[in-house]
C-alpha cells in the first residue's frame, strides 16, 4: 500500500463511497475544480474519508472533509499519510 493517495485512487474512492464517477483523466483536468462542481457532497465527501480510514488504520485531519477540491483534499491527505509513514 502507497503512502501517498493519487488521482487515480481519489476517482476509485469517488466511485466507491460517493457513486460518483469521473475519469482520472477528467479529474486531473478539474484539480482545482469544487468538489460540488464534480457533483461530490459534503456527505459524499465524508464517505471518501471513511473510505481512507478504513483503508490505512488511521484518522484522517479533522479538515480533511472541508476540503474544497481535489488538489486541496489531495495535499492534506498525502500530507497527513507521509507525517504517519
């Protein structure tokens, strides 16, 4: 298992936990795109960090479900994962 979530892995995670489907390709395009744009909620959101939690044992930073977009949730994410490494 990586210590860093990529765009491939955020759009498997958005399909997964959200139902919510977008092309790594296309979500590379709206990296800085809102997450409401994409067509993620706050409860879809929320889901993915489940999802995250689950995955690697750990809490997720209690911002990590107000992010705003996917380079936003990304930097955190990866950030928290390497300080855990």
């Amino acid at each position: 298992m990586s210590d860093r979530i990529t765009v491939e892995e955020l759009a498997e995670l958005m399909k997964k936990a959200a139902g919510v489907t977008v092309a790594p390709a296309e979500l590379q395009e709206r990296y800085d795109s809102g997450f409401d744009a994409i067509g993620i909620d706050s409860l879809g959101l929320l889901g993915i960090v489940g999802e995250l939690e689950n995955r690697y044992g750990t809490p997720m930073p209690p911002d990590t479900e107000r992010c705003k977009t996917p380079r936003q949730f990304l930097d955190l994410v990866n950030s928290a994962l390497l300080a855990g490494a």
